[in-house]
C-alpha cells in the first residue's frame, strides 16, 4: 500500500499523506530532490487522522534540513491540528 504521492509543481514539492492512518514511511519518504530549484515544501495531510511516532521522527527531519524552505501544512483536520500544537511542530511550519 503506498503511504505517500510526491509531486512537483513549479518551484514547490507536494507531499501527499495516504489514508486515514499513516503508520510508516518509504525510507526516500520526504526528500527533496537536490537538483530542482525547491522554493516551498507542502505537506497535504487530506483524511489523514493518525500518524505514528515514526512519522513524527520523519517530519522533525525534514523541518530540520529544510530550514531555509518554506514548508505549509494544508489540510489538516482537528486530531492533527492538536497534535502539532501540543508538540509543538506547529510552530516550524504555516499550517493552512
């Protein structure tokens, strides 16, 4: 089952959360292709309810390495709102 879709739009890469509950990632999960002029990253959490410790770990990676990028969070439903509040994520990333 794939648990993530990247795509490329322009200057941005869109990082598509699968389903309802996202348990573990593809180990090249959330990598920035090096040779494309990546302005913004977009993490779309659509239906998504759940996600794991792992893919917590995951994410505080990314915002670590890609500091100097613009990252948004886009739809993000309550449970996953509150979880980056009270982690405290919330405040490395727009959340839209």
């Amino acid at each position: 089952s794939q648990k993530m879709r990247t795509e490329f739009d322009k200057d941005r890469v869109i990082f598509h959360f699968e389903g309802p509950v996202t348990v573990e990632l593809p180990d090249d999960a959330l990598q920035v292709p090096s040779d494309r002029p990546i302005s913004e990253i977009v993490l779309n959490f659509q239906g998504v309810k759940l996600i794991s410790s792992l893919v917590i770990a995951n994410l505080i990676e990314l915002l670590n390495r890609e500091k100097s990028r613009k990252i948004r969070m886009v739809n993000m439903g309550h449970d996953m709102k509150t979880l980056f509040d009270r982690t405290g994520l919330s405040t490395f990333a727009e959340i839209d």
